[in-house]
C-alpha cells in the first residue's frame, strides 16, 4: 500500500504524475484535483470543469450518463 503524499490516503498504486514538481507519484483523486486546478476559472465553466473530470476517470458508465443528461 502506497501513501499520497498530497492527501495522505493508502492506495495499491499511485498512477498520476503531480504538475507542481513533475517527479512526484500521486493518487488518481490529486491528479485530477491538480489538472482542473492548472486551467484557468475564466476558461471553464462548472459543467465543463465536470465533464473533464468525468473524462479523466476513463469510467464509459459515467461518460455516457454526462453525455445523455448535459448534451
């Protein structure tokens, strides 16, 4: 078990590279916190800050269901 060291949380893995030092293994959760964090408030809206998020999980369920209720 593998510990993020940006929230402290046990994981098996930790797949995403942190962008404040780009060596730094971080959780999935962080990754994406730290990517919709680097795009600036004026260029997102909430629903698009949504829909990447729900894209960067890779989760088709999810995708799917944003796509049908947001479309």
């Amino acid at each position: 078990m593998q510990k993020c060291p940006k929230c402290g949380r046990g994981f098996p893995r930790l797949l995403a590279l942190s962008r404040s030092d780009n060596k730094t293994m971080i959780c999935d959760d962080c990754g994406i916190r730290e990517a919709i964090g680097a795009v600036p408030n004026k260029v997102m809206s909430p629903q698009e800050k949504t829909r990447a998020a729900v894209y960067t999980t890779g989760n088709r369920w999810a995708i799917e269901n944003f796509n049908a209720t947001h479309n």
